[in-house]
C-alpha cells in the first residue's frame, strides 16, 4: 500500500483545527538559532552582575574571591561516593562485615518478635479473663448446683473456680463452645463421663459387676457417637470428593466417606464390592458408628439387588448378634463363628471382613487389624467389645475377657504409650476413664501441674458419683485416691466462702476416725481447713451459709481443742469465742498463763491483754463466765504474773504484797500451815506445776528485802522488820516441807540456803 504524504500532512494538520491558533509556537532552525544566541547573551550579563556583587560585598570587608576558593577547595566525593563491596579474598573485612551484619539483623528479628509476642500474650490474658467472665455470668444465670465448664483453659487459676455447689447428689455437664483443640479434648472427656453415667439405671443400687456392664456400653457408645463425628468432619473437609448429594440416609454418608478413603488411596479397590463400594467396609463403619438398624437395611439391600451369596450366613449371626442383651451370639452360632475367624484370619482378603466378625464373634482377644483400627479410640472401641465374662466350667472359658484384664493390659502399656512425651496428657486420661480405671486417671492428671486443677474437677464429678474410694476403701487393688486430701490442699489457696462451696462436697457419713467431736469425714476436712485459715471470723460467717449453727460449732470447738493441745493459745480463744464457749475460753487462758506467767515482758503479749481485761470483768462483776473453778484458777493465775512482774522489774515489795493478797503462802511460822496445805490441795494443776517457781522467787524477795533492811544506813528500828523477814523465810521453808507435790530435787535446798543467809 502506497502512502500519500501530503494527505497525511493535511490529515496531521487539521488535528490541531480545534485549537486556538494565536497561541501556537511555529519556529523554523533559523529562529531557533537566534534565540539560542539570545540565551548566550543572558550568560554573559550575568558574570557582570557577579563582578558587580564583588564590588558591593568588598565594600562591606567581605572578601568573596577568599570564600570561593575555600568552598571550591571541598572534595565532596568521596562523601558521597558508593561503597565497593569487600573483596571475597580480604577474609577479616568480609567476617566483620557478616557479623555486623548478622548482629543488625538479629537484633530487628528479636525486637519484631517481642512485640509480637506481647500481643499474643496480651490477646490470651484477654480471652482468658473473657472466659472467666462469661463462665461466671453463665453460673449465675443458671442458678445450678453444679457446672462443670470445660472450656476453661488449663491455665485457669484457682481462686476462678467454676465448680458452683451446694448438693453433692445433683450434677449438671455445661459444655461450652470453644474452638480450641486442647477444650476439645477435655469436652470428650466430660462426654465420655455423660455417657457412662447415662447408662445406669436410675433409682437401683447396682452392684459392682451390673455398673461395669453399664459403664462397658456407655463408653461403646461413646466412642461410636465420636466416630460419627469423625466421619461428618470428613465429609464436610472434602465435599468435593465426597459428593455426599441430596440422600440424607446414613449409609450414604458412610459411602461419600468411603469415596473419599478410595480416592485418596486409604481402602483397596480390589475389595469385594456392592453398589460400588466395599461391601464389608460399610457393614463395618455402620457398626463402628453404632448404627446397627442400618446394617439390617444394607443386608435387605444386598439380599434383594445381588443374586450372588456375598455375605453367607452373616445375616444370621447378626440377627442372633442383635437379639441377645449382651450382644453375644447364642453357643451354637458362637462356636461357627469362631471356626469362620479362624477361617478367615489365616488368609484374609478383606480386613474389614475379619473385623467384622471379631466383633459381633467376640473372638479376637490379642491381636488388632492394624488396616482397620487405627487410632488409640478404635483400639479402645474393639476392645471394650470384647469384654465379657464367661464362667470357668463353660466349654467358650479361653475367650474369657473381664474388664480386669483389659485394665490391666491397659496398665502394662502406661501413660508413655498414649501420650509420648506428655503432647496429649489427656488422651491417656480418656482411656482410664473408657476402662473405669478413675482413680489413676485421675492421680496421672495430678501428676503434671498445669492440669491440677482439671484434675481436680473431675475428681469432684467422679467423687459425688461415688466412682472414687469412700472413707479410705480402694476402688482397685493397688490405688486408693485420697480425695479428702486432695480437696484440702486445694482450698487452702482459696477464700473461705470459696473453700467451702468444695469442702461441703465431702461425704457426710461417720469417720473412721472416731473421734467424738467431729464424726464425719466432711467435718474433718473443714476443720483441717479451719486450722490453717487467715481469718477465723470470715470463715465462720462463711459457715453460717452451707452449715447449721450445731454443726458450725461443734467444728470450731474441735478446731479449738486441737489448737490448744499444739500449743497455739491466742487461735484456740478466738475459735471458742466464735462458738460462744466461755468455759473453755477461760480453759485456754488458765493453760497460757500457766505457761509464760513467769516469762519476762509478757504483758506485750495480746492474749495476755485479754486476760487482764477478762480479768478487770472479774473485778467488777460483769463477767459471763460461770465456771467458778475456772474462775478461781484465772485469778491466781493473773494475780501469780502480776507477781512476777513485779519481781522481774525489782518492785519486790510490791511482789510480796501482792502474793500476800492470795493467801496461798504462810506469812509466819505460827500461820495456819496446815490450812495453806489444805488450799494448796485443792488448786488446780496449772497453778500447781509454776508453784516451786513462785516459793523460789518470793524467797528470793524476801532475801533482796532482808539485804536491803541491813544495808550501811540501816537504823535500829529496822530491826522489827529484819526479824519478820527472816520469819517469813522460815514459814516458807516449813510450808514447802508439808506440800504434797513433786517438785524439783533443788528446790528445798534452794529455799534453805536462802533462809539460811537470812540467820
């Protein structure tokens, strides 16, 4: 094609036709060469105007040519010139350079990991206490006795408890949604509970051999339920390969699972098949899942469309399989079938086939099929089919499975086998709770200290069901779980209305430890938490709420007797003050002063202030203590420290004074000895132990009194009080002769000596 260029200059042309032409710029070379001169012009005027600048900056004292030749002198190149890398041969510059480089690096990692990890730690606490948060509103919207939520993170501190209750016969399971994986895994826990315990009948008292059956179904039905699950989580991960459609029977859900398993290569293709699918692998998981109504309708299915024999006489072992209670196959059929395992398991074509008929035959006890039963919960499915019990003398005895032998299997394997290196503790725990082994499930979780506290709630759950020892017997040979200690240990770290919401779980019959204050193991453990609690008032107000007021006081009153025997005075008046026992408060007082009555600086002491305040009630005769030998004994006790207070600070005539007040001492040989003697008989032992105490220190003052009386100023006319002195040391001399009590050997030779020196 030929092109016209003066069209297209015309063409080119009239795109401008739309625009102003006044203000179009048209030059031509020439006109370009002229404007470029005029632009050389300008260059030359301006290094006048710079001479001219010069001129007027000389004029001012500034030398410009100075200046210039100092800036031009600035070598601003190698400022500003890029850095050649390090040669590979200079070892030492390139090492530096790595390791500055390195360091750099690190140092931004650890800094950008810091800040992350703040904020995950911060996102946790916030979920954490969120979730305390919203347990606690939840309690207190259901008003229940007991809620168990197992959403709460095992980092839950105690004093957050969840457990809310007040009748240990009632139990109510609040199972919260949670998405994490470890809630999940305490959530079955729970359920596996729930459904163990829904399988006991209600209002009968089962012995030990009926509730382990039940228990048996309930943990196989379980573990079906879970597998259900397992199945619908499958499905709905891979709906593309499973194509489940529109068909909401359950045999077509186990078919989409099994297209997903023969898609990814997990079941053969060269198994025997009906409808396109395995035909003993959908009798299998339909019997895994517990779904034995939709068997009988696949076996219809199969009897009616295929006219080959490709299930033989299973039909009839299953009929018989489902119609007996403990789903165990007549004798006859039971003997067929154990020929048709052997059979089978010498030459397997089809595992699913084999496990079939190890279940419903209950003839497998040793082995498991590894293609079939993969994980520890089909294990644990497989094998709690095969518990039965068969009596010795039966022809089937070597099939004998009890629930013993699978807990003890289950022992042999250990925790290491379950949970390698502790990454899921309570998978092992599920298996103890599965194989009624409740006692060391719950001894493993208390084992590892940051599950102490899920330990103990379901040790709780387990205790109200009676599925933990009561009153110290063992559920098993070799474990005994202290629960009573366990609950103990754990309130300590709680508030007192708190602790006892736990401690009035305790099984409230007769102790075994006879003991005539408290005679239930709950008493007991609350009045161990009682010895060990900050506050004394708080914990009785907290009692008044789940206890009566006799038994509240009969607790403290036990509390108080044990803390008098240890010697914990000032605790065990305050705990008889509560439980307004004012006999024994004046008992506890009697058996203090009779302990530091001789002690010097014990009037700092607070008890000691009681006394002396209880005692002033005394002397004005307010008191409301009526005991009067215990009132008898309280004053010679306050009045006996009085003495020695004045004999520790050397006031010894004011100590004298103060024992001849009492009338407990003669003050004279010629003195009705015989009466003091008679008086003496009647104290009571805690003024009778500090009394060889008392004559040594009141012979003592009347020495320091007869020293002083013959001092360098003495004046005759002390002599009177010289002679009284000495007489007095006689009669307490001759007093301490005639009292019948063992005191110590020196005692009389001391008091001797002194009235001696005083001859």
């Amino acid at each position: 094609m030929k092109f016209d260029f003066s069209q297209l200059a015309e063409q080119s042309e009239q795109l401008n036709a739309h625009l102003d032409h006044n203000f179009l710029i048209q030059r031509n070379p020439q006109q370009l060469n002229e404007a470029s001169k005029k632009l050389a012009s300008k260059t030359s005027k301006s290094e006048l105007n710079t001479n001219k600048a010069h001129y007027l900056l000389a004029g001012k004292g500034f030398d410009a040519d100075k200046h210039a030749k100092s800036l031009n002198s600035i070598n601003l190149k190698r400022e500003f010139e890029p850095l050649n890398a390090q040669s590979d041969s200079n070892i030492e510059s390139f090492l530096k350079n790595e390791y500055e480089t390195i360091l750099v690096s690190t140092m931004e990692e650890a800094q950008k990991e810091t800040v992350e990890r703040y904020e995950r730690s911060l996102l946790k606490k916030m979920e954490q206490d969120w979730e305390i948060r919203k347990a606690k509103i939840l309690n207190e919207e259901l008003k229940a006795p007991n809620l168990y939520s197992s959403s709460i993170k095992r980092t839950i501190h105690p004093e957050s408890p969840l457990l809310i209750t007040s009748s240990p016969s009632s139990s109510k399971l609040i199972r919260l949604e949670s998405n994490n994986e470890e809630d999940k895994k305490i959530e079955d826990c729970w359920e596996a509970l729930k459904f163990m315990l829904n399988e006991l009948p209600k209002g009968e008292n089962q012995n030990k051999k009926i509730r382990e059956h039940h228990f048996v179904e309930g943990a196989k039905k379980f573990l079906e339920a879970q597998y259900c699950r397992v199945i619908q989580n499958q499905i709905q991960s891979h709906p593309t390969e499973a194509m489940v459609g529109g068909d909401p029977s359950f045999i077509k859900v186990v078919r989409a699972f099994l297209r997903i398993k023969l898609n990814r290569g997990q079941i053969s293709k060269d198994l025997e098949s009906v409808f396109d699918y395995p035909v003993w692998a959908q009798i299998y998981y339909c019997l895994r899942c517990g779904r034995r109504d939709e068997i009988k309708k696949l076996i219809h299915l199969i009897q009616e469309n295929e006219k080959r024999n490709i299930l033989g006489d299973f039909p009839d072992y299953f009929e018989s399989y489902c119609a007996m209670d403990n789903q165990q196959t007549s004798h006859n059929q039971w003997n067929k079938l154990i020929n048709l395992y052997k059979e089978i398991s010498k030459s397997p074509r089809d595992p699913y086939q084999q496990a079939v008929y190890a279940i419903i035959g209950k003839c497998e006890l040793s082995k498991t099929i590894p293609e079939v039963f993969t994980t520890t919960q089909d294990f644990m499915w497989l094998k709690l089919n095969m518990v039965k019990e068969v009596d010795s003398t039966n022809v089937f005895s070597a099939y004998n499975y009890p629930l013993a032998r699978l807990q003890q299997l289950l022992t042999e394997y250990g925790s290491s086998h379950f949970s390698r290196n502790g990454r899921n503790p309570f998978l092992f725990f599920q298996v103890m709770l599965l194989s009624q082994q409740f006692e060391r499930g719950i001894q493993y979780l208390f084992g590892i200290d940051e599950l102490k506290n899920q330990a103990f709630r379901f040790a709780i759950y387990l205790y109200q069901h009676k599925l933990l020892s009561q009153h110290g017997e063992p559920q098993n040979d070799d474990e005994n779980l202290d629960f009573v200690s366990i609950i103990c240990n754990f309130v300590k770290t709680l508030e007192a209305k708190e602790a006892l919401k736990y401690l009035v779980l305790i099984d409230n019959t007769k102790s075994s430890t006879g003991l005539p204050e408290v005679t239930s193991e709950r008493d007991t453990a609350i009045k161990s938490v009682l010895l060990h609690a900050s506050s004394f008032e708080e914990f009785f107000d907290a009692c008044k709420t789940y206890l009566s007021e006799e038994e509240t006081i009969k607790i403290f009153k036990s509390a108080a007797q044990d803390m008098g025997a240890e010697g914990r005075y000032e605790e065990s008046f305050k705990l008889y003050r509560l439980a307004k026992d004012p006999r024994n408060e004046l008992g506890v007082l009697n058996n203090y002063l009779a302990r530091v009555l001789k002690q010097k600086g014990i009037e700092s002491d607070p008890l000691m202030k009681e006394a002396i305040q209880i005692f002033q009630q005394f002397t004005q005769k307010v008191s409301n203590y009526a005991d009067r030998q215990s009132q008898s004994t309280f004053y010679y006790l306050v009045q006996i420290s009085e003495f020695f207070y004045f004999y520790h600070r050397g006031e010894f005539d004011s100590a004298i004074q103060s024992i001849d007040q009492l009338g407990l001492i003669p003050s004279h040989p010629d003195d009705y000895i015989s009466n003091k003697v008679e008086l003496f008989k009647l104290l009571d032992e805690n003024v009778k132990r500090n009394f060889a105490d008392i004559l040594t220190a009141y012979m003592d003052c009347l020495y320091k009194r007869y020293l002083r009386l013959r001092g360098a100023s003495a004046h005759p006319s002390k002599e009177p009080e010289i002679e009284n002195t000495r007489l007095r040391a006689r009669a307490v001399v001759t007093f301490s002769g005639f009292l019948p009590y063992k005191m110590p050997q020196d005692t009389k030779s001391n008091l001797m000596r002194t009235e001696v020196f005083m001859s």
